[in-house]
C-alpha cells in the first residue's frame, strides 16, 4: 500500500468515527468518547486535511458543527449562524493565538475571559421585546424551535425589561441543570430503582426535547446568557452587554473578567484559579472562554467556517480517572424488589471526598464491562457527585480468577430472582425481609412521613427483634419497646416515640401518598393525585378512567394505583394510618377555609423546635406556600439560628416582614384557630 493510499484511508476512517461520535452525541445524547479524544481526533484529521488539500470536503466534521437535525421536529433557520468555539487544552497554544490577534488589530486590545457553561447552547430571539422563538443550535445554521419548554425556565424574561432594546435582538445562552438540581434529580431516581443520568449536558439536552411541559417545569433548568446579536445594539462591547442583559432581566453572570492583550499574566492567572476552583461553583463549567472585547474587532479578525476566530475556549483538564481494587460485590434488594449490584471498593478519595462504594446499576452493565473477581478499577466520579466505573486495568487482572455472577437467589430471602429487561427482581411479595425494611424505610423517609430517629439501622434491628415488621406497626411502636435496642436510652426513646407522633400532626395527603411507595407514584404524581381528590378514600375507589384524565397520569401509573389499592394488605395499611388520626384529606380542596392562602414565606437558618420540612408542611396544610429564595411574592421570612443572607437580601423588599421562630409560632397557632 503506497502512503497516499494509506493517508486516505486515514482520513476516511477518521472522518467516519467523527462522524459517529457527532451523531451519537448530538441525536442519540449520548458520549461514548471524552471531549479531549474527540477533539484529539478532530485536530488529527484537521492537520491531514491541511496538508493534503485534495483530500478535502465539505462534509468533512471539521467542516461542520454538530450533526444534521433529526426530522421530525420543527426546525428553523438561524438568522445569524451559531458558531462552535476553538479549543485548546494548552497555554503555548493560547499565547499563539493571542500572538495571531495582535498582528490582526496592531494595537492593543481589550479582552472578556469568561467560564465555559457546560450545558446546551440555545438560540432566544427576541421580537419587539417578547421571546419568540428558542431555537437549539442543530448544524449552526438550523435549529429545533423548543419554546415552549424555554417559556418554563424562570431565568429567561419572556418579555424584556426596561425599552431599551432593539426590535430584533438574539441572546445567545447556556441552558443547563445547577448541580445541586442534577443531583436531586438523580437521587429520585435512584430511590425509584432508576439507573441515575450520567451527564448533565445530555439530560438538559434531552429535557428541551421533551413533549410535556410541565415535566420540564419541574426539572428547573436554568440559563445563562453569553452574547447579544442584532443591530443598532446600545452598547459596542462584549462586557457592556452583560450590564443591558442584566437591565432586560437576565440572571447575568457574576465570574466575568476583562483585561486587555498586554496583560497575558492576569487571564493565565483566571484559568489556572479557576481550573482548580471550578467545582465550588454551583454549575457545571468545563473551560474559559476568553474572547475580544469590541464588537468592532470581532468584526475584523472574523470567523471560519466553524468558529469566530476572536474566541478562544481553553479546556479544563479532564477528570483523571482514580484506580482502586475491588473487595467484593454486594447485591441489593430495593423496595420494589429490584437487586442492585454494589462493589464495595479499596477505599480511595475522588475530588475530595473518600469512596468506599460504586454501584454498578444492573445485570448487563456488570455482563459489559466483565468484572472479575479482585480487579482494579478505574473510577471517575461523573459530574462531581456519583463515582462511577469507567473502565477495568485489565492488565493487573489475577491469573486465578472468575468473573462476577449474578446471584439466582434473593440475598435477603432466598427466594429465586425473576429477570424482566436488564433487571433481577426478588419474587417474594410479602416477607422478604430487605425489601420489607426499605419499604419502612421511604414511609419514614423526609420527603414521605418524616420521621426522625428512625433510621436505616435503626429499623434493621426493630426489625430483628420483631418490633417493626410493618409499617403499621411503627404505630404500636412505645418507649418501652424500642429501649430494648441496644444504645437507646429513655431521652432517645422518648424522642422517638415523639417523632413519630408529630409526624402524624405536620403531615398531608401528598406526603401519606408519596410514603405508601406505589410504584411509579413519586412526589409529582401525588401532589396531581390531592388536586384531583377530596381524601385518600376517593383515591381508593377512583377507577381507571378518572385517573387516566389527569395530567401526568398514563396507563402505567393508573393500573399501577389500582393494582395497589386492590391488595386488601394495603387498604388495610391506610386504614390504620388513618386510626391514628392523621391528617389525610386534600389540603387543595377550595371548599375548606384556609387561613394562610395566598401568604408566602421563606426560611433561613436552623429552627429549634421543628425541622424546615415540618415548618413548610404546616405552612402548606394552613394554604400557604413556602420558597426556597426571596422573590417578590414573599411575605414572610422567618429567621432561625446561624440565619444567611436572605435577611440582607429581603430587607431591601419592602413587603417582606421579618419574624423570629416564636413569633412564627404564634402566627400558626392563631391561624390553626381560625381555621
Ligand atoms: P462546543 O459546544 O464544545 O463547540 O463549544 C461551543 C459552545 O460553548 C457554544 O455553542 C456555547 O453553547 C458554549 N458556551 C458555554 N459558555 C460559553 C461562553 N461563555 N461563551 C460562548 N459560548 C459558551
Ligand atoms: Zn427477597
């Protein structure tokens, strides 16, 4: 084979991974390589098309950003193109490209360095100041029109404050998920028995994709803006335009830097602060992007096909990834029975914090990546917060070794394992013990009955000693009974028995709904259920068809509630909940008067004689609303120990009264009696 040959079928081949990789990332939102081998890859074919120019064309991937647009969603073109950036993952390269600026504009000029959002690029445009169209990036000179999920994202103004502004303006921005919002995701899931998303960028990708609004809505993304388009802008300069973005009502960025070409040092200086520092940020970042400042520049340097030729992202460095051994697996039972596979691993510290567990999510992922017994792993913690298995040192493998089986038989109970899809569910419906435990354990949990003291390890030995074999018997639970575990004293004991007689007082529907674990039925789908229904009873007796007509509620979920309600142990476990008096009727009902209807508070700091989630149910069971921030709807804010900075915030709110945690108290109680 001569060489010519074999370049060509380099850059063949190249361009076809390229090209996989781009479709797989961009339709399927899926990443099966890291951004530093694709960009790797991107410059190898860049570099073989440069010096062989009769290989060239037009459909090459360095030639195109993205991958042509799925067909079925309504798609729009980009009045003015939107451009990938130019990456560089090192400083020599940076300073080269500041050395090409300054031949262009011969004097000096100013530069913005900002943080590179990690999230999807979104096209807002803007007509006579309403939004109009939202429009995802697609190829760069088309894009999806997802408007009507961008309208329930609270940082993106639908119509723009102050006048100020152009007829037709396009604010180009990062639509992404806070990392604290990613987890709370995931952590859902994973108490619902789902595999967690594995990256932020591809799950905001996939949200803006998504048919039903309100899904979207309660996902929470957020939005920050990067750059203004249009003419007769009122300002000429990149770092002005944050100061109108901010007048028009955007959540502007506070990490914004600028400085000119002669003082390299200071940007070099940015990067490496923040290159270091980027996980105390509260969103995801995976670079700096440093770009001319003045408009009028921009326009003289210009852009290439691909990218504008005055911006310049420099990359973090990846995650390293961290190799361990594996001790051994253990197999879980879940609530619903599912069996989740566990490596207990060679504790090893991972971007601060020490990992002793990886879980390694179902059957096939452990058939995939063919773990043996005694291998090394190598573990990344993806997107900070899970640790996850990327990937097996084969070469340090054990020459005795096996792989991992999956286990036929219920660790817990014995009982044979039923596979449905990629996963393993224990068959025994009534007394496994583990599943029995992690059903106790959501009903206790904080965002079901909460109720403190009574814990994972805590229910494992009530539950040995046949204290807590059911729900129901939390209920027949006394002091006497649980000083019998081992470490409990009277104070604790009697804490205990308080705790769970308070969350009987704090509770709601919504919360005894959400505790009772029915499949499929999470938080969301019990707060639509209360709307819909006066008490659990018409819960129980509502048939398929009344509940397939509320939103949210499918096919799935409907047979999944009358499957539940119609196992008589279950009816009966309602039955006593509702002995005990708890609070177990709508509290959305218009009907009843509620005193605290259209009163809103927020609190900060510690509250000594009830937990936040007890003070908001009370609110909440009184009409009113509780908001994690201060906005203009709030009334109250009440102040607990080591309070933070709402209270400077609100103070500057002429509608906000600031109350202590007494005179909360008082207020509840009098609104009790009106009520
Ligand atoms: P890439 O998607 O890797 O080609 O990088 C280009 C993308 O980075 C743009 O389309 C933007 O969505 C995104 N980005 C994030 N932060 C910024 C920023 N501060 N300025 C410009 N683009 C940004
Ligand atoms: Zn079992």
């Amino acid at each position: 084979m001569n060489n010519d040959h074999k370049i060509r079928q380099k850059i063949l081949k190249l361009r076809k991974e390229l090209s996989m990789y781009n479709y797989q990332y961009y339709i399927l939102n899926q990443s099966k390589i890291s951004d530093e081998e694709f960009d790797k890859k991107l410059k190898e074919l860049y570099l073989l098309e440069r010096d062989y120019p009769e290989l060239f064309d037009t459909k090459s991937p360095t030639l195109t950003v993205g991958h042509q647009l799925s067909s079925y969603i309504s798609t729009f073109h980009h009045k003015y193109r939107m451009y990938s950036l130019k990456k560089t993952y090192s400083k020599k390269e940076f300073l080269i490209w500041i050395q090409r600026i300054k031949k262009i504009i011969f004097y000096s000029c100013s530069l913005v360095c900002e943080l590179k959002y990690d999230g999807v690029s979104i096209n807002l445009i803007y007509k006579n100041g309403l939004l109009s169209h939202a429009l995802t990036r697609g190829d760069g000179k088309q894009g999806e029109n997802v408007i009507a999920n961008v309208r329930t994202i609270k940082s993106i103004p639908l119509k723009l404050k102050g006048g100020n502004h152009p007829k037709y303006l396009e604010i180009r921005g990062e639509i992404f998920f806070e990392k604290k919002i990613f987890s709370e995701i995931n952590a859902n899931r994973i108490k619902h028995g789902l595999r967690p998303y594995y990256n932020q960028r591809n799950t905001a990708s996939g949200t803006l994709q998504m048919k039903d609004t309100k899904v979207v809505a309660s996902r929470h993304l957020s939005c920050i803006p990067y750059s203004v388009i249009g003419q007769n802008l009122p300002f000429n300069t990149q770092y002005k335009s944050f100061k109108y973005l901010k007048l028009w009502g955007f959540n502007v960025p506070k990490i914004i830097f600028c400085c000119n070409t002669n003082t390299i040092e200071e940007i070099l200086h940015f990067i490496d602060y923040w290159n270091n520092k980027h996980h105390i940020l509260p969103y995801y970042t995976d670079g700096i992007v440093i770009k001319i400042n003045e408009y009028k520049n921009q326009y003289i340097i210009g852009s290439t096909n691909k990218y504008p030729k005055w911006a310049i992202a420099y990359k973090f460095n990846p995650n390293k990834l961290s190799e361990t051994n594996l001790l051994n697996i253990t197999f879980q039972v879940g609530r619903t029975g599912i069996i989740t596979p566990i490596a207990n691993v060679y504790p090893v510290k991972i971007s601060g914090t020490i990992i002793k567990k990886v879980g390694l999510y179902n059957y096939r992922f452990i058939q995939n990546m063919k773990i043996h017994n005694g291998d090394s792993l190598l573990l990344e913690k993806g997107g900070g917060i899970i640790p996850k298995l990327k990937n097996i040192n084969i070469n340090k493998r054990l020459i005795k070794t096996n792989p991992i089986c999956f286990p036929k038989n219920c660790p817990s109970c014995q009982s044979l394992l039923i596979k449905k899809k990629d996963l393993y569910y224990c068959t025994n419906r009534i007394n496994c013990p583990s599943k029995k435990q992690r059903e106790i354990q959501h009903f206790v949990s904080e965002h079901g009955m909460n109720i403190k003291g009574i814990g994972k390890s805590m229910i494992k030995k009530l539950y040995k000693k046949g204290l807590l074999c059911e729900i129901t018997d939390l209920y027949k639970l006394n002091e006497k009974k649980i000083i019998q575990i081992n470490g409990v004293n009277q104070i604790s004991a009697h804490k205990i028995i308080n705790n769970i007689n308070q969350s009987i007082y704090y509770s709601s529907l919504k919360r005894v709904l959400y505790s009772l674990g029915i499949p499929h039925v999470g938080e969301y789908i019990s707060e639509k259920l209360t709307e819909h229904f006066s008490d659990i009873n018409a819960i129980i007796n509502a048939n398929y068809n009344h509940l397939i007509s509320i939103t949210g509620i499918g096919d799935k979920i409907a047979n999944s509630i009358l499957n539940y309600f119609s196992i008589h142990k279950n009816k009966f476990l309602v039955k006593k909940i509702m002995e005990k008096g708890l609070y177990i009727s709508s509290n959305n009902i218009k009907t009843t008067y509620l005193p605290l209807n259209g009163k809103s508070f927020v609190f900060t700091g510690k509250l000594s004689k009830m937990t936040r989630n007890q003070a908001k149910n009370v609110v909440e069971h009184l009409g009113g609303k509780v908001f994690n921030t201060i906005n203009n709807k709030v009334n109250f804010l009440v102040i607990g120990k080591n309070f933070g900075q709402k209270v400077a915030k609100s103070i500057k709110k002429k509608n906000i009264e600031i109350i202590n945690e007494d005179y909360f108290e008082k207020l509840i109680e009098n609104k009790k009696k009106e009520q």
